[in-house]
C-alpha cells in the first residue's frame, strides 16, 4: 500500500513538473514595439501575465519586422513577435517556422502619400517611381505596399524602398522633411499625419472589413512565431507565452480606454493621449478576439505572397506547417477552468 501511495505521489510530482516551461528566460525579438500593431505584446508584459506563466520574458526592439526575424535565425532570441506570412516567406528558403499564437487579425497597416502629391494620385500605377517609406526593407509594411503595386501592373522595383522604423516621430519626419514620398505604416504615426493632413490614404488594412477589400480575405498579422524546432522542443515554453496572450486578448475585449492608457508606457503615447486614443479606436478591431489562426486567412496569406514574389510557390508551400492552432486551444481550455 505504501509503495502504491508513493508510485501515486511520483506520478503526480512528474505532472506538475512535465508542465513546467522547458525553458523560464524566454528572449522576444520584435520590430517596432510602440506600434499599435504590437500593443497585445507590450500588454502582456505590463499586466506580468508572462511572469504568471513561470517565464522571465526580455523583449529586444527592432526597427522592423524582418530585423526581428535575423535575430532569431542568427541565434541571439527565441521567438519572433512579427507577421504570420514571415512563415511562409521562410519555409520558400527552407527555413521552417511556426506561427502558434495570432495577435492581429487585420496588418494595421495603411498606405499613404503625401498631401503635395496626392493631386496627380489616381491609381497604383501612379505610385511609379516614388519613393515609399517601411518599417524595413522585407517587412510586412514592405508586403503591403508590394501587394499595392501588383494591382497597378508594378513590380516592387518600381519604387524605392526606404526603411524609416515605425516611431511616430521618426515616420513624421520622413514625411515633413520630404524623404519619402508615400508610408506603408502601422499606427498612430499614420493617423497623426493623417489627422494634420499631411498625407491621404489610399489603401488601409485597419479592420478586417478594410484588409478583405485588399486583400480578398482575412489576413492573419502580428503573431508569435518560433523555429520549428524550437517549437517541437520547447513545448511547455510556447504553451505558457500562448497561455499569456490569450490571456491578453480577453483582457482587451473588456479593457476601457482609460486602462489602455494606464497601462501602455507613457513614451508610446507621444505626448497625446487623445490621439493615442482616436488611433487605438481605428485599429481595435484589428485585434484577435481569440488567437486563432483561420484557415482562410493563410490560403489568403500565400496568395498575396504569391502575386508579387515568383520565388513563393503555392504548390510548394505545406501551410499547415506554417501555424498552429493546438496550444490556443489549451490556453482557452485553461482560462475556462477558471471561470
């Protein structure tokens, strides 16, 4: 009887322990963190709902998404907080990695041009030889202004791609100081040149309403996206980020204005909390309600991908590799056990 009772009390320690993070220091790359784009991830990290979870989580800010991304594939982070179609891009050069928590379900991202030269703007193809400013060149910022110009007859060498970051200051300077000539920007930097009338918009991926009319359906955005291999190894690590962000994403449906702010570093607000405000309220539908990744949504991913990038071939592409939806449905079943 006693060697039963202790066979029990070993099989239970070694459950509790089997859910322990593989590994608690988990380093996040992510390019452009006080974009609204990224807000569920500065969020989590406010609210210490990582720390909840067993994790010291270090987050290492990029000026782009693709930056995030080298730092990954060099080594020097764990996981990508970036757009889900970087998985795709990845696995068409071999590399395979895995989307496994979605943040965004709209990129946020709109295209602008300039209010000097908005007079002589009639379609994409009048987009010829402008300068475009990005977050950085590879970036999903760079993806939809790609996309943009496909529909005009352009290729992505018909522009020229600046990267400018994604800080609201920095992005207005480029546009006051005549450095480019149209964004492809997240906000609030696009809604406050858009609020002075220093630029138009001419495509918007905002709401999910705005991303089907570009892009013909859903798009899955910002996500958390890791190797492959980490994934497969680090499996309890990966459930307690995801346990976070679902965690997150229900805080966000029920969250006033007032504690987005109080809750989001001062220094994003760029000295206008009304802005801030007015710019979180253009992009709140934007956000995952849930964190799942639709099944449309990638198919839609893969074929924008494909229209402007010849080396993305849909028949070579394994999407179900490139995301995953099981450690979301954990994390729901784990906050409904709480309920």
């Amino acid at each position: 009887m006693r060697t039963l009772m202790l066979a029990f009390a070993l099989a239970a320690t070694g459950a509790v322990h089997a859910q322990q993070p593989e590994k608690r220091d988990v380093h996040i790359a992510v390019g452009g963190k006080v974009a609204l784009y990224y807000l569920p991830l500065t969020l989590t990290e406010r609210l210490g709902y990582f720390k909840d979870e067993g994790l010291n989580v270090r987050i290492s800010d990029f000026p782009g998404g693709t930056r995030s991304l080298e730092a990954v594939v060099g080594g020097s982070a764990d996981v990508v907080a970036g757009a889900y179609e970087h998985t795709i891009n990845m696995q068409s050069r071999k590399q395979h990695f895995q989307a496994f928590v979605l943040t965004g379900a709209a990129p946020q991202i709109t295209v602008a041009i300039s209010s000097k030269l908005a007079g002589k703007y009639h379609s994409p193809k009048d987009l010829k030889g402008l300068k475009v400013g990005v977050s950085a060149p590879g970036s999903s910022t760079n993806m939809v202004i790609n996309y943009v110009l496909a529909q005009g007859g352009l290729k992505p060498t018909d522009v020229a791609i600046i990267g400018i970051g994604t800080g609201g200051a920095t992005v207005i300077a480029a546009v006051d100081q005549g450095k480019v000539d149209v964004i492809s920007q997240t906000d609030p930097a696009v809604t406050m040149l858009e609020k002075a009338n220093k630029v138009k918009v001419i495509a918007e991926t905002r709401t999910p309403e705005g991303t089907a009319k570009l892009f013909g359906g859903p798009m899955p955005a910002a996500s958390l996206y890791a190797p492959l291999d980490f994934v497969k190894k680090n499996p309890n690590t990966v459930q307690a980020l995801t346990n976070a962000t679902v965690r997150t994403l229900k805080w966000m449906q029920d969250a006033s204005p007032q504690q987005i702010l109080e809750t989001v570093p001062e220094e994003y607000l760029l000295g206008d909390k009304a802005l801030y405000l007015f710019a979180f309220n253009n992009v709140r539908t934007a956000y995952s309600k849930d964190g799942y990744f639709p099944e449309a949504g990638a198919k839609t991913t893969l074929k924008a991908l494909a229209s402007f990038n010849p080396n993305i071939k849909p028949a070579e592409i394994n999407l179900g590799e490139t995301y995953t939806n099981e450690y979301v449905k954990r994390a729901h079943a784990k906050l409904d056990k709480k309920k």
